[in-house]
C-alpha cells in the first residue's frame, strides 16, 4: 500500500517537471518566492506584515520558539522556511508531512506535483473527534464586580456537521492565553504588560468553558455564528494542530486572545486581513465589531446568560411570597431536612413548590461559588433540594429569558476624546482630553455594564485664559464598581484609582520682613485612592452608593511632602431617560497625617447622548480644600471612535 | 505526536486487570464528585487572570492521548464518559427538572433519538435517587447508576450499552 503510494507519487512529480517546468519547480528562485510571498503561506507562519495578498517584507514571527520552523531563519524569511518545508515533504518524512497538514494541504495545492502522502493516525483521530463543520466566535463578556473583566475574552468554537443547538457543549473550542503560573495580581500584570509571558493556543470542550465563564465567573456569553465554509474551518483544525504547544510572544495590549484569534482566522481566509485593522492595541470587543463589521461574516448571535443573569430574571419571575420562600428554603439547615416540607415548603400547592425549590437552588449555587463554600453542610443542602425537586416531577417554569438590546459590539466606541470650554476660579479655559479605554459612569450604557467604570490613561489638558495650558489631570487608573444590593445579592461596591492632578492650594510663606504672606499656588500633586462601601437601587432604577475612602497624595508643596486622609462619599447615578444620565455625588477627606487639612467636594453631571458615539456633558463642582473655595463649571462634548485603521 | 501513538498502543497491549467498572468513566479512572471544583474567582482588579492558562490546558480531545485505555470502545462512548465527569453538577441539575441544555448534550453524545428524548429526560427525573444517590457520588457511579436505570426500561434499554 505505501509503496504503491510512493511510486505513483514519484511518477506524478516525474510527470509534472515534465510538463511544468519552471511553475512548480521550487528549487527556481522566481517561483519560491512568489509563493513565499503569497499571504497564505505568511499567514501560517503567523509573519507580522500581513498584507491581505502578498508582501516580499521580512517575515518578522510572531511565534517565539525555533522549533515551529524547519529553517533555521524560518522565522525571519518565509522563503527559506517554504524552501525548506518543500524540502522535507518531498523527502517523503512522514513525521513532518503530518505535523505541518496545513502547509502541505495548501503547498499541494500550488504544487501539483507534490505528493498527499499516507495517513496520520494521531492528526486523523484528532480532527475527527473535533469534526469540524463550522466555527463561532464566542465571546465571554463582563464579570459583575470584576471591571478588569470588562475588557472581554474572545475564543472560537468549533461545531460538527448537523449538530443541533442543544448539543454544541460538547463542541471543540480553541482559545488563546498566556501561559501563566499562577502569580499574584501584581505580578501577573507587570508581566502581562511588558511580555513576561507565552501564550499559547490549547482545545479544550466547549462544556468547559461555560462552566468556567457562565457558572464560576458570571460572565454572560455572545456567540457570533461565522460564515466560514467547512473547507475553511478543518483548514483551521488543521493548522491549530501545527500550533500544538507553539509559544507566541505575548502582550496584554496588542499581542492578546484576541489579536491571535483574528491571526487564526485570517490563515484560513488571508483576503479577510482582520488583524491589520489594529494597529495600535487590541481590545476583545472591538475585535468582536471588526468581525461583524465584515459584510456576511457573521450570521446570527446566540446570547448565553450567566448563572447571575439567570439568577436575577428567575427572581423577577418569582411572586414575593415565593421568593421569601425561596430565602426559608435556602436557610433550611441540612440536618433536618424535614424542615423542608414542614416549614419552608408547607402549604404550597406542588407547582409553587417546585417554583420556589427552583429560586432556592440556583440562588444556593450562586452563593456557594462565590463564596467558595466546599463544606460537606453545602452539599448535602443542594442535593436535598435537587433530589426534592426530581421528585415533584415537573419541568422549569420559567418563561425563556429575552436576550438584552444591546449586545456589547453596539455600545459606544471605547477610544473617547472630549472637547470643553469651562470656567474655573473666575477663569475661562478651553480642556481637551483623551481617553483610550473604556467607559465611565456617565457614558451611554447600552452594551456596558451598569455601575462599572474603567478608566485607563486619561489625559486631560487645560488651557486657561492668559495663563497657557497645563495637565490638569492624569488619571492612569481608575475603577469604580458599583452593583446594588438586594435581598438575593449582596455585593461589596469598590473603587480604586490612582494618577497626577492639577490643585490649587493656598500656602503661608514668610516674606523678608518676617510677615506671614498668603499666597494661592498651583501645583500637580501625585494620588492614590481606595474605598468601599455598598450601594442599592432606588426608585427609578437610580442607582444610591455610599463609599468610605481612603486617599495618599504626595506633592512637594505639601507640607511633609505627602497627606494621607480618609471619608465618606455619597452619590446618586440615574438614566433620566434614554438619553439624559445624571450623576451627582457629595464627598469629604479628612487629612490627618503629613499635610493636615480637609477636602470637600460636591459636583453635578447631566449626560445627554446625540447618538452611540457623541454626547454632551455638562459638569458643576464646588471643592473646599487646601485653604482654597472654588467653583466650577464644564460643558464638554464627547466623541467615541475606535483604535483601527 | 509520535510517542502518544505509542503510548495508545501500548496501553490498548496490555490486558486490563481488575476490570471492575463496568462503564467508561470507571475504566478511565476519573472519579470527580458531585458539588467539587466550583470555586468561584475572588474580585480582580488588574488582572483578568481568567484568561490565562495556568492549569492543565491542553490539545487533548481523544482517549489516546489523556492516557485513558479504551480497549475497543468506540469513540462516542468515552466522550460521553468524558463528558459526565465534567458535567456533574450540571447534569444533577437538569435531571431534576427533567430537562436542560446538559441533559440534551448528554442525549445527543448517546445517540439518543429525538422520539425518545421525553421518555429519556422523565426517565431520569423519576429515578434521580438511584443516580445521584447522596452528596458526594463519584462520576462512575452516577454513570452506572444511568446505565442501570437505562437497561431497566424498554424503551430506553438499547442506549444503555451508551453510558
């Protein structure tokens, strides 16, 4: 069988440099690198400069490991490395013919006469077992509570022929990540950011991954149909077996999940040239606009709710008298389970009960993961009450949950520039600010998160009548996580920030004469901030918090050179209506180490969004600090874009 | 690639010792219970750490290469068996109401027939005792108490062979 293989192959390549002399015959430097050129073939070497057709530019890898290539500097040169994958097919190892089934597939079909070559028994089983038909984007969204979260993970499913919704758990995924060892907060974004880590592609079942996003994380699920053809997607199977355990350099910003995920689908379809639209950094959801930006590449959208998602529309399903049911079910102790029927359960006809074991279960499943209860008590009370539940004998209640209007690619732009003209201390100024990432409370948030802000690196600079421009402020982080408290959910409400402002403070110098002089300086002053508190929702969904901070600031004209101080504030986020938000907020710092003085500060905000991506502000703050009174007043115009070409 | 085929080999040489579970998530010897690994992740604030791959990520899809010997078995039946073990609360969750997107996984992976599918799901809802029989069941023992509920039905004999 092999040998028949193997002469008739011989006889093909005899035939085809007989018949095609110069166009397959790769040892001619003319074909080679044209071939080399070809965006294909730069594309499964996963070069840089991707153009969506052809380039002859080095070919600069992004695969950070010699083992991915048969040349020496087949990282660097996409015509050695084809030279020498030519090469070792032709010689008949069968090792490499498998471990490269997506180069040969495509080299054969620009060489004729190159040769298919026996079974892979190892690759075969693989793609089999994965079966690939067609390919979704999956898209894990925002965690409740974990902003950092908010940035979204991209990763793609891979489903069989003929496989029917309800079984696409055990469908293939391919996901990108680094390889990380488990360190600490800190040290795992110091090394993320500045590319201490591989990423690498693994496959794992779908199953897998909804566990970890929907049930373990909260993450709600978007999953984007693609309309690749099947040839297309085992061509993508095919090279994810070439990329088994091939460690790629790896970037938070702009060499992530995914940067790559659109690498991978560019291989498949080159003239897509999906990752060329990002050159400056990489944000999942944008990459998820891309992508449906793309005439026909999406079909449809499957929305997958969290367990917390789930959670909160079984609860509004749910009578208040089932619901304080539902609370007595939960505190039912285990070990007396007859308290179940007895108490919690007692008088309610068969269809209420298993309504109200149903709220109980999934809000008990919901505290346990977050509470990472692992105790044998916690067990044996979900077990009872599932075991309950089967014996009543009906089926879920619940009407089907409605997906949101607005998934999260129809939000606003996350790149925001904002264009003011203000009056500050009896002062006009113009400001001009920049903002690369995300979203803040005021922002429209159709497609957000509500009460999550992210602020990463903004600038804002001011420009002041006959005193020129300065930084106003630099805010390199800030975090605010707002989620309301209920009776069923009890989340801590948290803020972090630090970066450089502007202030304004009064200072009492000593003139010659030894008089006391006092003077309003200005100065930037470095801050770190911290607080939590909770919050809830009031009367039309506006959202009341109340935080404890705790602020540092550090600044040579402070005296001591920094001021530690802590305090309370208290604010109020409301959606007026579809387009006017207001948020108004009061707060207080005490300053009791290093510079001694007090804060106080109370602003005023009113949103009105013209459309997704411009809006106007109008901001009114009053701030006592420093020995300095002053009021203040910005009306801003705010436009959001993307950071693509 | 190469030592994994070999690996497969070699296992599917040996003779099987003590071939004491009758069912595939037995003879692969995982044994993940009820309830365990639902650890949730603690706030975040810079990293979505989740996205990482600390942990056993790998490419394996097939029995070969996750060092399960499947002596014979067709392919199917080890993702099945694959697939209750990972699946456990999810699954104890849809029996008990008698549907669920597990549930139907679980179907399609057994080759279930959609005539079938109602009878299965009720099948399962009524004999949930005798599956997830307390707190802490193993993955192999709720696959043999499936198998065993399955086998005692007509109807539903023919897919217990599946389990």
């Amino acid at each position: 069988m092999v040998s028949l293989c193997r002469s008739t192959a011989i006889l093909l390549i005899g035939a085809s440099r007989v018949a095609f002399a110069q166009s397959t015959e790769p040892a001619s430097d003319r074909a080679s690198r044209s071939l080399s050129d070809d965006a294909q073939w730069r594309a499964l070497l996963h070069c840089a400069e991707i153009h969506p057709e052809r380039s002859a530019a080095p070919c600069r890898s992004k695969i950070n490991s010699g083992s991915f290539f048969l040349d020496p500097n087949g990282a660097n040169d996409a015509e050695a490395e084809l030279r020498a994958t030519v090469r070792a097919f032709r010689s008949g190892a069968t090792d490499l013919r498998c471990r490269y089934p997506a180069r040969h597939g495509w080299l054969r079909s620009q060489l004729p006469g190159l040769a298919e070559g026996g079974p892979c028994p190892a690759l075969d089983e693989w793609v089999s077992t994965i079966a690939p038909e067609s390919a979704t984007l999956v898209f894990p969204s925002t965690f409740v509570n974990n902003p950092a979260s908010a940035f979204g993970h991209t990763l793609l499913r891979i489903d069989p022929a003929a496989q029917p919704p309800d079984s696409r758990l055990a469908s293939y995924t391919a996901n990108f990540a680094a390889r990380t060892h488990g360190e600490n907060a800190f040290s795992y974004a110091l090394k993320g950011l500045f590319g201490g880590y591989d990423g690498v592609f693994s496959v794992a079942p779908y199953y897998q991954k909804v566990t970890q996003y929907s049930d373990l994380e909260n993450r709600d699920i978007w999953e984007y149909d693609l309309n690749l053809s099947p040839d297309e997607v085992r061509r993508l199977v095919l090279h994810l077996w070439e990329l088994r355990e091939i460690p790629f350099v790896y970037y938070y910003f702009d060499e992530n999940c995914s940067s790559y995920l659109l690498s991978l689908i560019d291989t498949v379809r080159p003239s897509l040239a999906l990752r060329r639209e990002f050159p400056l950094w990489v944000l999942p959801v944008d990459t998820v606009r891309a992508i449906i930006a793309r005439e026909g590449l999406v079909k449809r959208s499957i929305f997958r709710p969290s367990l917390a998602t789930k959670l909160r529309h079984r609860i509004a399903h749910t009578s208040p008298t089932l619901r304080e049911r539902a609370l007595r079910v939960a505190a039912v102790d285990p070990s007396n389970p007859e308290h179940l029927d007895h108490e919690a359960l007692a008088d309610l006809s068969p269809d209420e009960q298993s309504d109200t074991l149903d709220l109980a279960y999934d809000y008990l499943t919901y505290n346990r993961i977050l509470s990472r209860d692992e105790g044998n008590a916690a067990k044996r009370h979900s077990w009872q009450l599932l075991s309950r539940r089967a014996q009543l004998g009906r089926k879920d209640a619940l009407p089907p949950l409605p997906p949101p209007r607005f998934s999260p690619e129809r939000g606003h732009e996350t790149m925001r520039l904002a264009l003011g003209i203000g009056r500050e201390a009896g002062r006009w100024f113009t400001q001009y600010r920049f903002r690369p990432v995300f979203h803040d409370q005021l922002d429209r948030a159709a497609g957000y998160l509500p009460g999550a802000q992210i602020i990463f690196l903004e600038t804002a600079i001011r420009q002041i009548e006959e005193a020129g421009a300065r930084l106003q402020e630099l805010t390199v982080l800030d975090i605010e996580s707002l989620s309301p408290r209920s009776r069923f959910f009890r989340p801590r409400s948290w803020t972090v920030g630090f970066g450089a402002q502007r202030r304004r403070l009064r200072s009492h110098a000593l003139t010659a004469e030894g008089a006391k002089r006092d003077t309003i300086d200005e100065t930037t002053l470095l801050y770190g901030k911290a607080g939590a508190g909770i919050s809830a929702l009031g009367p039309g969904g506006a959202l009341y918090y109340g935080l404890i901070g705790a602020q540092l600031l550090q600044g040579d004209a402070l005296d001591q050179n920094f001021s530690l101080g802590a305090g309370p504030r208290l604010g109020v986020i409301a959606q007026l209506s579809d387009r006017f938000a207001l948020r108004a907020e009061g707060g207080a710092l005490h300053y009791e180490i290093g510079d001694r003085h007090n804060d106080l500060r109370a602003n005023l905000a009113l949103q009105y969004a013209l459309n997704t991506n411009l809006a106007l502000r109008f901001t009114i703050e009053r701030t006592q600090g420093f020995g300095v009174r002053s009021d203040g007043g910005l009306l801003e115009l705010h436009y959001f874009l993307r950071p693509t070409k | 690639m190469k030592r994994n085929v070999l690996v497969l080999l070699a296992a599917l040489a040996i003779p099987q010792i003590g071939w004491a579970e009758s069912n595939n998530v037995g003879s692969c010897g995982w044994g993940s219970k009820l309830f365990d690994g639902q650890r949730g992740v603690a706030p975040q604030v810079l990293a979505a750490t989740t996205n990482g791959t600390s942990g056993n990520q790998t490419f394996a899809v097939t029995s070969g290469t996750s060092g399960c010997s499947q002596d014979g078995v067709v392919r199917s039946t080890w993702k099945t068996a694959a697939f209750i073990d990972a699946n456990m609360n999810r699954l104890a969750l849809d029996m008990s109401r008698g549907e669920g997107e597990s549930l139907g996984s679980l179907a399609g992976l057994m080759g279930v027939a959609p005539a079938d599918q109602h009878a299965f799901a009720a099948k399962l809802q009524g004999n949930f005792a005798q599956i997830f029989t307390n707190s802490a069941v193993s993955s192999a023992d709720v696959a043999q108490g499936l198998k065993n509920v399955l086998a005692a039905d007509d109807q539903l004999a023919k897919y217990s062979a599946n389990v």
